[in-house]
C-alpha cells in the first residue's frame, strides 16, 4: 500500500496548500512536499524486487492489484508496482517537486496557494504515471498531468503565456488520442487471450504472438500501425523533431518551477511510454525498423543542438537542448542491448536532475537581472559566485563531464548503441558529435553571460541570490556527481529491469 | 427475511416525492406569504434526500431483482426504476439545495419548490411505467410544473418567452405522442408494453404500427432535447433560471431516457420489429440517424456560442446524442452491454452537467455576465468554486481524470462491441471537439485577467454546497465505478437479456 499512501498524501498536501493562505503556501507547500520525498527514499531503500514489471517471471515492489470496474473484456484494475525502471523516476519526481518548490519562493509573487497546489497535484499525477501497470489507470494518471499543466503555464508564464498553454495541451492531447487509439486497436486485436487492461498482461500475449487480425487489417500490418500511433503519440511527449515545436514555447513562457518539472519529469514521460509499450510490447517492429527510429533519434539529436546554437535565449537554449538530450534516450532504446537500454533508462533520470539543473540556475539569474537575453549581460561571475558555479558545472555535466551523472548515461548509450544494428556505427558517431556542438553552444553562451567585464542592461540590483535559490541548486548538482561516481545507486536496478528485454543475441559493444 | 414491506413500498421514492410536493403546498396554504425560505427549502431538501436514500437503499438491498409489478400491471418497480429514481433525486436535492441561494428574493417561494417536486415524482413514475398511458400521464406530470417553472421569473422576458417555446413545443410534441400511442394501441389492441409486444409481433399492419412508432420516438426526442425536437432547450435552458435549466437539462433529459429505454426494449422488441422475419419496423435506425445528427450538431452549435449558458445548452444536446448511442447500437449482440453504458452516463451526467449549470447559477446570484468573457478571472475571486466548474467541465469534456471519461470510455466500448464501431467514431470524434468549447471556460475562469469588476460580496452556503457535493461526486465516481456499473448492468438485465 506504500505507493496509494504516497498518492494520497500529495493529493491531500496538493488540497490544503490550496485552501491554505497565499502567505504561507510556499512553505506549507514546501514542507508536505518533504513526506513523498522521504517515503520515496524509504521505498527506494526497502526495494526489492527483480525482472521488468511487465514480462512473466518478474517480481515487483510494493505490488497491489485489485479489481476496480468488472465489465466483460473490458474490466478494469487498478493495479500499482514498482521495477527497476520505475523506482528511479519515482525517487526522481518527489527529489524534484521538492526542490522546484523551494525555487518558486521567489518568482511566484501571487495567486500562490493555487500555484503550489497545482505543484503538488502535478506530483501526484506523475506517481501515478510511473507506477501504474493497468492501461486505464495509466492513462487516467497520464491525462491527469495535463490539466495543472496547462494552468500553471497559461495563469503564471510569460507575456505568450496564453498561446504556449493552448499549444501544449492541444498537441499532447491530439497525441494521446492517437496512442489511445494504437493501443486499443491492439487490444482489440487480441481479441479473447487478454480479458482486462493489464498491461504486464497485455505485454506477454503480444510478446508470445497472440495478435491476430482487426477487422480486414492483419497482425503484421496491425502491429507497425499501432507501433506508428503509439511512437508518434508519445514523441510529441519526448519530444523527439519533428514534434517538438511545442516544447520550447512552453519552456520559455512556463515560470522556472514549471519549467524544472517539464524539463525533468515530464519529458521523461514520453521515453518511459516509449519503453514500456513500444520497445516492450512490439519489440520485434521496433528492430526490424531500427535505422529508421535511429534516424529519429539522430535528427532530434544533432538539430536540437543547432537550434540551441541558434538561440540567444538562455531559457530556450536549455529547451532546445533538451530535445538534443532525448535523442541519446531514444537511441539507447532502440539499440536492444544491455547497456543501450541501461543507458538510455539511465539517461532519463540523469538528464531530469542536469535539465532541472540548468533550468534552475537559469532561473535564479534571470529573478536577479530581469533579462535571459545573452547579449544583455555579463561578468555575471563577480556578483553570483555560487548560482555561477553551479551552472558551470551544470553545463560541464550537460557536456558529459566524467564524474558526472550524464557521463555515465551517454557513455552507455555509445556502447549500447554502437554496432547494435545495420548501420548503427554511422547513427553513434553522428550522435556522439552532436556533445560537441552541445559543447560548443554552452561554452559559448557561458563565456558571453559569466565571464568577462560585468554588465548587465536592465536597472536592477544584482547580488547574490537568495539562501533558498541557491539551496536546491547545490543539492541538484551534489545529487548529479554523486551518479556520476557511483552511478550503480540507480544503474543496477535498471539494468535488473531491462536484462529481460535484450534478446539473448543482441549486438552492440 | 424477517420483516417484509408492503409491496406498494417500492414506489417509495415516487411517493416521498409526491407527498413533499403536497406538504408544500400545506405550508403555503397556511402561510401564503411566508418569508420562511429556510422551511421551504429544508422541507423540499429533506424530501428529495429521503428518496436519494429509499432508491439507494433498495438498490443495495435488492429490492427490484424480481420485478415488482403494481397496479394491473401498469407500473413495475425494477433495478431500473431503482436507479434512474436515484438519479432524479440526487439531481433534485442539488438543485433544491442551491435554489434556497438563488430564489432568495423570489415571491413565489413554496410554489417553486412544490413544481420541482413534482416534475421529480412525475420523472421516477416515468422510470417505472409501464404502460403507455402511464408513461403519457407521468410525462405530462414531469412536462407541465417543467413549463412554469421555466417562466416562473415573471418580469423576465426572457424567462417568459422561454416559458412559452418550451410550452408550445411541449404541446405539439405531446400531441405527437399521444396519437402515436393511439396508433400502437390500434394495431396491437393493448397499451400495456409486454402485451404491446405480443401484439406487435403478430400483426400485419406494419405501417401504421411503423409511422406509430415513430411518432413515439419522436415524443421521447422531445424529452430528452433530441434532433428533430431540440430547438426550445436552448431558449429554456437561456431563459429558465439557472437551477430550473440544471433541472431540465439533468433530471429531464435522463427521464426521458429511462421511459425510451424501457418502451423500445419492451413494447417494440429489437428481435421481433428490426432483426426479426417481420423486420419491418427498424427503430434501431432512426435511433443511429438521431445519434449521429443529435451529437454532431449540438457539439458544432455549442462551439459556435458566446454564452456560457447557451453553450451548454447544446452541450447538453451533444449528451443526448452520446446516450442515443446506447439506443442505437441495439441489436448488436451486446444490448446489455450498451444499455448499461448508456444508464452509466446519464448518472454520471446527472451530477457534472447539474453542476456545471449550478455554477452559472452561482455567476448569475453574483450578477457576472453571460458570455466567456465575463467570466475572465473569476478563479482570482473564486478559487474553490473555479476548482469545481473545472472538474465538472473536463469531466463533460471526458478528460480522464473524472467520472465523465470512465461512462463515456463504456459507451463508446459498448458501441464498438456491438459492431457500431463508426457511431463509437462519430462520438469520439464529438468528444474531441467539445474540449475546446468546454475549455474555452476553463480559459477564461483560470488564466484570463479578470476583464471587469466583479461584485462578489458574498458565499451563498446553499449554492456552495450542491456544487461542492456535485463535484465531489463527479471525482468520485472514477474510483466508485466498479458499482455504478454493477448497478448500471443490473438496470439493464430488467430490460434486455
């Protein structure tokens, strides 16, 4: 029951910092937010369990499964556990919330109670996304992270607040219908081997060949088309280009908490879909058009950086970046070895904490100059030595520093990736130049905006910011090099889970 | 069992109705100019939660497994008249409870909530009619308080204009009615619906019995504010007092079902007038064609409006069309399936579209405007009322997060399971559109700045608590399906196998 207690607890913490005064909701919201974060590390060091939660012979964390709605071929459950590919992401949503919490003292100056309600409300919904293992409930979760989403954009962004909330939710909403309707088509295939929603249920009988034909449409063309609608439901999620038009209106008009939960959390959403219904459910279609998927991952890759090389934002750099990142994720994937798949899983909690990271720095530069604009500022070393450093090395831990958390997720995908399948070599080595340029836009902006003669063209006062902007900064970029060092913290788990997705004859290094 | 009521103790919900609506009208005759609101409403509130608890009680306890037939058979208490009296009079004790807010400065006190009362025992005798001149009598006992309480704000015209409209179509659509009962009754020789059926199945008079059947249908269209009888809702939901307009829009509608629901199923039996060797009269079919034409068009007009009212005015047509769906994938193989995912959504329709209504009740006590733009920022004056409209309108929308996706989500699978995959298209496809208009509200209340003055002096108590309880229930409907829809599937069985 430990995962309905830590849905219910942030669902209740989300309620009364709601009705709570707008003076104290920071803190309020703050402090509750303290219960899910020790209950997920309490969780995460009580975990035992082995196997990925969808394949037969696995064991899961703090399993429940009851029933919910009994109708016919249709019933529901609601069903919860954790594997190693969820526990990571758990423990990563409560580290997070918290620490956006704690960035949003100062930018949200009103409506507060219903900003910090809507946080945790937002938290709520990802655990529950993360843990779900019947469809329906997983998909009630998944829709439900939309609702505040949108509202946190739309009331609390920037001056384009308005459009960048509409086009998030239009576009991810379109793209869950076409999921919704990939994978139901897929059930429906099924026909009578699978009698309910549950997804581990689901995954064997696809995985043992039970599909048959929908209607005139066959198994064979059956499965790449629910493949197609699942991978482009959930790529506008990630988002891999050409999707991902929405993202960066979002990152830029969302305020810096949002923005760290979008960059750190939500995004992985999309790859987790990816690994738990394409890459685990059809795993065949995915090999057999590997180099295409790849193409997709190389494109998001080495694009996202020219468009981040492109930007004069600071925001929009990071955004930008961030669909660079989640290329790497996508092409650990679709390489089906153990460190592919191990990286890639790796990747997504690695990246959550640098992208927040960065997001938050960005953030707490921006409370203090009043401008994102590179060419509006610089030497800003001199007066915000810390939020500075901490960027650096958030930066140097984007590039893939070693030590560092995205050293080790990127080092993984390479040797995952690389001759893992027809013309695998060619997709790593476009990939792994696009760190260079992902080097190159950082290490340029830095030098423009950190370093050099301070000056800064707006009127305000810049100094050092304040304890509780540089507290989480701090905690993030500890929490980054201490997976760098030992990244088997989380890797080990994840690689517990995804050993039984890598055929016995994979490829790669 | 110990202890065994009196059988004419099932129409308990109809009769607690039906005798608050008297005790009103006592109070009134007593004290005709009583300042009382709290008596009168406290009264009708009681009233109406007693049958929510009697329905709910026998629900739970069985009562109906076995039909209960009363009165020569011309009434039968079943699991469906059960469920839809619940249905009824959850959506009466919210309207009853906001109407105290509402209705504060209103002359005419003990006289409205008297109507209310019986339209409601009208509506739970139409669950359980089960004859055609029962169904006649109770529908026009749930039709004619309907119509004044309509106009009952006198020196409104628009209230009195929408008073009229409702009434003369009401007129027509009644007389419609009557003679297609007429017809039925000529070609079969029976008004009541099990022998209405054996009746139909050997006759040879299918075209008479064909244009009755139709005319029928047509009366129940009109009930349930279904092409080709929709135009008054939106000039009496526009006119009508907010509360009433919940009423009408909720409650009505819902009767409306349960009595098409029952006479379709039983006096014109699928497997006799549409599949059947006879197959002459295809009422299934004109069901489909009013499904899809209801559902479209009411989701096209409600995206095209400026009012809130008014679109949820035909957002409310746009429901009809999601239930007719129910209706039209009969003879699919799986009529219980779709009947049950049908009843499912009316209930769960019932609280979010009475609470969504009783939200523009509350903007109207607080004299915001009537279009989306009046309502910009209403969340900054607002918040926990906002929270609520947001639920309701998502959940209208079937987002899933609310109970509106779960009925939705049954329906749509039962179609699609019954062969009618295309109606299930149609409907997803509505589905998908109404989000913008819904969320337009959504966008104004939340994230536009507030574009006037608002004059929100106060929190009425009686108009937060039905909207509070409708939203509560609306979320609690997701994890509390599972018995919905056991009640639901048991509603259905007492009508097909």
């Amino acid at each position: 029951m430990w995962i309905e207690a830590l849905i219910a607890v942030t669902l209740a913490s989300a309620a009364a910092v709601f009705l709570a005064p707008n003076k104290v909701a920071g803190k309020l919201a703050f402090a509750l937010s303290l219960l899910p974060l020790v209950g997920s590390l309490w969780m995460y060091s009580t975990y035992e369990a082995s196997g990925n939660a969808l394949l037969a012979g696995s064991e899961l964390a703090f399993e429940t499964n009851f029933d919910w709605v009994v109708a016919g071929p249709y019933s529901l459950s609601w069903h919860v556990g954790l594997d190693g590919i969820s526990m990571p992401l758990i423990a990563l949503t409560t580290v997070l919330t918290s620490l956006a919490l704690l960035a949003s003292w100062t930018p949200i100056d009103e409506r507060q109670s219903q900003f910090y309600g809507l946080m945790l409300f937002l938290e709520a919904s990802l655990l529950g996304v993360f843990s779900a293992l019947d469809f329906f409930l997983w998909f009630v979760f998944w829709e439900m992270v939309l609702v505040p989403m949108y509202v946190l954009i739309g009331v609390w962004g920037g001056p384009r607040r308005k459009y960048a909330a509409i086009k998030m939710f239009v576009y991810t909403n379109i793209a869950s219908l076409v999921m919704f309707i990939g994978f139901i088509a897929l059930v429906f295939g099924l026909g009578d081997s699978v009698t309910s929603l549950d997804m581990p249920a689901i995954a064997q009988a696809l995985r043992a060949g039970e599909l048959g034909s929908l209607g005139p449409v066959g198994a064979g063309t059956l499965k790449v088309a629910a493949f197609v609608a699942m991978f482009a439901g959930f790529a506008v999620k990630v988002p891999v280009v050409p999707f991902h038009t929405w993202l960066p209106d979002a990152h830029v008009e969302a305020p810096t908490p949002v923005s760290i939960m979008l960059a750190g959390v939500l995004l992985k959403m999309g790859t987790y879909a990816l690994l738990r219904f394409n890459f685990t459910m059809l795993p065949e279609v995915a090999q057999n058009n590997a180099p295409i998927i790849a193409l997709f991952a190389v494109v998001s890759v080495i694009y996202g950086a020219m468009l981040a090389l492109a930007q004069s934002d600071l925001k929009r750099i990071v955004a930008y970046s961030s669909v660079s990142s989640m290329g790497y994720v996508i092409l650990g994937l679709v390489a089906y070895t153990l460190y592919g798949m191990g990286g890639a899983t790796f990747q997504m909690v690695a990246h959550g904490l640098i992208s927040g990271l960065m997001f938050m720095s960005v953030g707490v530069i921006y409370n203090t100059t009043h401008t994102r604009m590179v060419s509006d500022m610089s030497g800003l070393a001199s007066k915000m030595p810390i939020t500075v450093a901490v960027f650096v090395a958030g930066a140097f831990g984007y590039m893939g520093l070693p030590l560092m958390a995205g050293f080790a997720a990127e080092l993984f995908i390479f040797l995952g990736s690389f001759g893992a399948f027809a013309g695998s070599v060619w997709f790593t080595a476009a990939a792994m130049f696009g760190i260079v340029v992902v080097a190159g836009y950082l290490l340029f902006a830095m030098q423009r905006t950190l370093f050099g003669d301070f000056e800064v063209e707006t009127d305000y006062e810049v100094g050092p910011a304040a304890f509780h902007d540089v507290a989480p900064l701090v905690v993030l970029i500890l929490l980054v090099i201490l997976l760098g060092v030992d990244p088997s913290i989380f890797y080990d788990m994840i690689q517990n889970a995804v050993d039984p997705l890598v055929p016995a004859t994979g490829g790669g290094v | 069992m110990a202890f065994q009521l009196p059988t004419w103790m099932a129409l308990g919900p109809t009769l607690v109705l039906g005798l608050t609506a008297l005790l009103l009208l006592v109070f009134d005759s007593i004290e005709p100019d009583t300042t009382n609101r709290g008596l009168l409403a406290g009264t009708a509130a009681l009233g109406s939660l007693a049958a929510v608890g009697l329905s709910a009680w026998y629900l739970v306890a069985g009562t109906g497994e076995e039909p209960i037939s009363l009165y020569q058979n011309t009434v039968v208490v079943d699991t469906m008249t059960l469920f839809f009296g619940l249905v009824f009079a959850s959506v009466t004790a919210l309207v009853v409870v906001a109407s105290y807010d509402y209705m504060r400065d209103h002359s005419y006190q003990a006289e409205y909530y008297a109507l209310v009362m019986l339209a409601a025992t009208g509506m739970t005798l139409m669950a359980a009619a089960n004859s055609l001149a029962v169904v006649f009598v109770s529908l026009e006992l749930s039709s004619l308080p309907s119509f004044a309480l309509v106009a009952i704000l006198k020196k409104n015209r628009g209230s009195v204009e929408a008073g009229l409209k409702y009434f003369l179509i009401g007129a027509l659509s009644s007389a419609i009615f009557v003679y297609g009962v007429s017809l039925v009754y000529g070609v079969t020789g029976s008004l009541l619906l099990p022998e209405v059926a054996s009746g139909v199945a050997d006759t040879n008079l299918t075209g008479v019995l064909g244009i009755g059947v139709m005319m029928i249908l047509g009366g129940f269209a009109y009930k349930t504010a279904s092409v080709p009888f929709h135009f008054w809702a939106p000039e009496a939901y526009e006119g009508a007092p907010a509360p009433v307009a919940a009423f009408l829009s909720s409650a009505s509608k819902a009767a409306g079902f349960a009595v098409a629901f029952r006479v379709l199923t039983v006096a014109f039996p699928v497997e006799e007038l549409v599949t059947g060797a006879a197959g002459s009269v295809d009422w299934v079919l004109a069901a489909q064609i009013l499904a899809v034409v209801t559902m479209t068009l009411g989701n096209f007009a409600a995206a095209t409006q400026d009012e809130v009212k008014r679109m949820l005015a035909y957002s409310s047509i746009g429901h009809a069309g999601y239930v007719l769906i129910a209706l039209a994938s009969l003879s699919g193989g799986s009529d219980q399936f779709v009947l049950a995912g049908g009843m499912a959504h009316l209930l769960v329709y019932g609280f979010m579209n009475t609470g969504a209504f009783l939200f523009i009740a509350l903007a109207e006590y607080w004299s915001v405007g009537r279009t989306f733009e009046d309502y910009n920022g209403l969340a900054t004056k607002a918040p926990f009322a906002s929270v609520a409209m947001t639920v309701f309108l998502f959940s209208l929308a079937g987002l899933p997060p609310f109970g509106g996706f779960m009925s939705k989500y049954f329906l749509f699978a039962g179609a699609v399971r019954a062969g009618f995959w295309w109606l299930a298209a149609i409907g997803a496809i509505n589905s998908a559109l109404s989000l913008y208009y819904y969320s337009r509200v959504v966008k104004a209340i939340w994230i536009e700045d507030p574009s006037g003055d608002f004059d929100i002096e106060s929190k009425p108590v009686g108009l937060y608590t039905a909207i509070v309880a409708a939203a509560v229930v609306t979320v609690l409907l997701l994890p509390g399906f599972g018995s919905v829809w056991q009640f639901a599937t048991d509603a259905a069985a007492a009508l097909v196998a």
